[in-house]
C-alpha cells in the first residue's frame, strides 16, 4: 500500500492514526482539566443554585425547634403556662403538656399530648434535599475538572439527564407531602388544642389557647422545595442538549478525523 501512495504518504497516515490514539489515551480522557467555563453556562450555573437552594431545605426545616403554649386556670391556679415543645422531625405525639401544678387543680389534670406523628414526610423532604446536596456536588467535580469525559462519553449525559428528571419529580412529591404536613401541624399546635385536651373540659378548669412559635421559616421551605422543582425542571433541558438523543452526530467520530485525506494513488 505504501507504494501506492505518494512518498511520505505512508508516513503521515502513520503519524495522524498515532496521534488520534495519543489523543484518546487513558490519561488524556480520565485525567482532571480544571475549567471554570462550564459555571458560566446555564447547565453549570444552574447546577449551583440547585446546589445552593438544596442548603435552604435543611436549613429552614431540618433544624426548626419550637413551642405551644396554653393558659390554664383552675382551683388555686390562675392563668399557669403550659408549654409543649416540638422539633423536627415532627413527632407531635411525643411532645406533652405537663400538669399545671401538681399539687393543684385537685390533682384532676392529665398530660396531654400533641396529636400527629409527621416524621415521614420531614424526613423524605430533608433527606431528599441532603442527597440532592451531595449529588450537585460530585456533578460540579464532573462538570469543572472532566468535562471533557462528560462530552465525549453518551452515557455520562444520560445518566445526569435521568437523573435530573427523577430528581424534579421527587421534588414535586416531596414538596407537596410536606406541605400538607405542615399545614396538619399548625392545625395540631393552634388553636384546636384547647378543645382537643380532655383536662380542659373538666368542670372548673379553664383553658386559653396563647401562642405558637412562628413557622415563617417551615413557610419559606416550600417555598424553597417549590423552587427546586422549577431548577432541576428547567435543567433537564439543557442536560438533555448535552446527550446524544439531542444531537446524535456528537455520539459518533467523525472519519475525517480517524483516517488522514487519500492524497493520490
């Protein structure tokens, strides 16, 4: 074949099909390129608010601590706080109020606890938000040091693209469990308690409902699940541009990049 080809044809094939395999050698594919370009392109930039807004989560919900508070008069007490603490995870049959006194109202109070267990639906919205966390991270580390793996491997695309998908519809559901949790725990820590507490019924007791802990915070993370949502909705497009079911010609080499121009026989 080389006698076929004009001299020094031989020799060039030879050097570009060498320097394609240098090119596409282990090291050069999986070795870390740092590149900041990619933050400055809506599917990195967006990736970091995803990052950012998955911290508002379990900063407004997973740490939220507050109290019910009830006045009680009856025989030899006048208006006696009675508070009942709660947390997340929201385990409201847990958190109790205690005798006034003990040695007054005639010994007839009981300890009445919050009614609702809520935890299923904290827990899956906080630790959803904390995976969340996590995954934005390592694409981060993917999309800044080895992009160049990223866009020359289909299934890494398609796995951020099937990812980003789940990770929009776990917000639609999480969001929205918790959000209808959150509005049974106001109904369960308001006002409705002093009907609800059998000691409050007792002939000469008198119960009056004072106050509640502010849920602004417990408000603001649904708003913030809400949010996600719309992020990793919006996102989808734009990873889903990165993979092959976009455009399928970046899935396959291009021939006039794996074998040198025929320049004559």
């Amino acid at each position: 074949m080389c006698g076929l080809l004009k001299p020094g044809g031989c020799l060039q094939a030879s050097l570009s099909v060498s320097s394609f395999f240098t090119d596409l050698s282990p090291q050069k594919m999986l070795g870390l390129q740092v590149n900041l370009s990619p933050l400055l392109e809506p599917l990195g930039f967006i990736k970091v608010l995803e990052w950012i807004f998955s911290i508002f989560i379990f900063a407004t919900c997973g740490v939220y601590k507050g109290t019910t508070t009830i006045l009680v008069s009856c025989k030899g007490v006048v208006n006696k706080t009675v508070t009942a603490a709660f947390a997340y995870p929201f385990r409201l049959n847990t958190a109790v109020f205690s005798a006034p006194d003990p040695t007054r109202c005639s010994g007839t109070w009981t300890d009445f606890h919050l009614v609702g267990n809520f935890s299923s639906s904290a827990q899956f919205f906080v630790t959803f938000a904390v995976l969340v966390f996590l995954y934005c991270i390592a694409a981060l580390v993917l999309y800044v040091g080895y992009m160049h793996l990223y866009r020359n491997t289909g299934k890494i695309p398609l796995i951020d693209l099937v990812i980003t998908v789940m990770a929009a519809f776990l917000w639609l559901v999480s969001t929205s469990a918790w959000a209808k949790a959150l509005t049974d725990i106001k109904i369960s820590t308001g006002p409705s308690i002093v009907q609800e507490t059998a000691s409050c019924k007792l002939p000469g007791v008198t119960c009056l409902f004072a106050s509640v802990t502010s849920m602004g915070t417990l408000n603001l993370s649904v708003v913030f699940g809400l949010l996600n949502m719309i992020l990793w909705g919006g996102n989808a497009w734009f990873v889903y541009k990165e993979t092959s079911l976009h455009n399928p010609s970046n899935s396959t080499p291009q021939s006039s990049g794996i074998y040198p121009p025929t320049t004559g026989i």
